[in-house]
C-alpha cells in the first residue's frame, strides 16, 4: 500500500485499503551500495552463531539434572521460538516465500546444536 500524505484521516486510509485490497503488491528493498565482502559477512555470521551457543550454554548449564535428551529438547524449542519470533512472524505480516526453508534451517541447525551439546556438557556422566 502506497505511502498516504501526513495528516490523513482515517477515513481517507479506509478508502485506500479498499481501493488496494486484493490487489497484487511488490517489496522493494533499496541499499546506497552494494557490499559483497563475503568473508566478512560470513564472520559476522560466525560469531553471531558462536555467541547464540555460548548464551544456549548459559541457559542449559543452570539446569539442576542436565542429560542429553534435555539439552536436545532445550535446543529445538529454541530454534522453534527463533522461528516464530523472527520468520513467522514475518511471514504473518509480508507473505515470504521461503518459510519452510527457514523452518528447515532453524530445525536443523539448532538439532545439530543440541545432539552436539547433549552429548558434550554430558560427557563426563558416562
């Protein structure tokens, strides 16, 4: 829906919703410049990753009884929570396209993150 000029009723809001309902509509994203300095992109990435494991770690080393099945449920539901949080929601309001990748993706990778950690914050008991 177009941008409506400041000052705008509701009803002048109202009438353009209808006018536009229905209707198709695009996204345009605009950058001032393109950056494609992969590696750096792909740092960032890691280190966001390492200190989202780092705080999953602080939350699962506060449990009184830890095991393996603990630390890989923990792990799911917290890629089920960022999932909601963040692409769901998202998809709730925009209509994205590529839900289930990210569903996948968000599954996956935290499924990973908790067979790993089950296994080494449990180690010692076995």
């Amino acid at each position: 829906m177009p941008n409506t000029p400041p000052g705008a009723s509701s009803d002048d809001m109202t009438a353009l919703e209808e006018k536009y309902k229905d209707k198709p509509w695009a996204q345009v994203y605009y950058h001032t410049s393109l950056d494609t300095n992969m590696a750096l992109n792909m740092i960032r990435n890691l280190l966001t990753n390492i200190v989202m494991a780092l705080f999953f770690c602080w939350i699962v080393s506060g449990y009184t009884a830890n095991s393996f099945g603990k630390t890989l449920i923990a792990a799911i539901l917290v890629g089920l929570i960022i999932f909601l949080h963040a692409s769901y929601t998202e998809h709730i309001w925009y209509k994205t396209f590529d839900l289930n990748a990210h569903l996948i993706d968000y599954l996956l990778s935290w499924s990973l993150t908790g067979i790993w950690l089950g296994w080494w914050l449990n180690r010692k008991k076995a």
